[in-house]
C-alpha cells in the first residue's frame, strides 16, 4: 500500500477553505498512486476557539471528506 502524507497550510476558521486545500492534495497524493493520504490535526475544520464558527451539530466535514474518499476511490 502507498500512503500520502500532506502538509497543508490551515486557514484560521475557514471550512471551505481547508476542504479545497484537502482536495487538492487527494488529487495530487491519487495522482501519485497512493492508497491512504494523511492529514494533520485540524487541517479539515481550521484550528479555532471559537467553536460556534468551526463546531459541528452533525458530521458535516465526515461526510463530505467520505464523499471525495469514494469519489476518488480511496479506502
């Protein structure tokens, strides 16, 4: 198995950001041939303590991380 390991630069408080910063990099880690990308504490939601900004009632960012893992065929 290839696993990717990914540094990303995490935007203070910012979602969206993150995510497209994270798709880039399963883009780029599948390109690459890897199986299992790696990613650091709080790369998805943005480190915070403010969190009523980056809490979550549900699995909002779970989901939407599964849904770009299936989408790129990643386990």
């Amino acid at each position: 198995m290839k696993a990717g390991l990914a540094q990303t630069c995490i935007a203070w408080e910012d979602k969206g950001k993150n995510f497209e910063e994270v798709q880039k990099y399963v883009k780029e880690a599948k390109k690459d041939g890897a199986e299992i990308i790696f990613f650091p504490e709080m790369s998805l939601t943005g480190f915070s303590m403010h969190t009523d900004l980056t809490g979550e009632t549900g699995w909002e960012t779970v989901n939407r991380v599964r849904t770009l893992a299936q989408k790129e065929k990643l386990p």
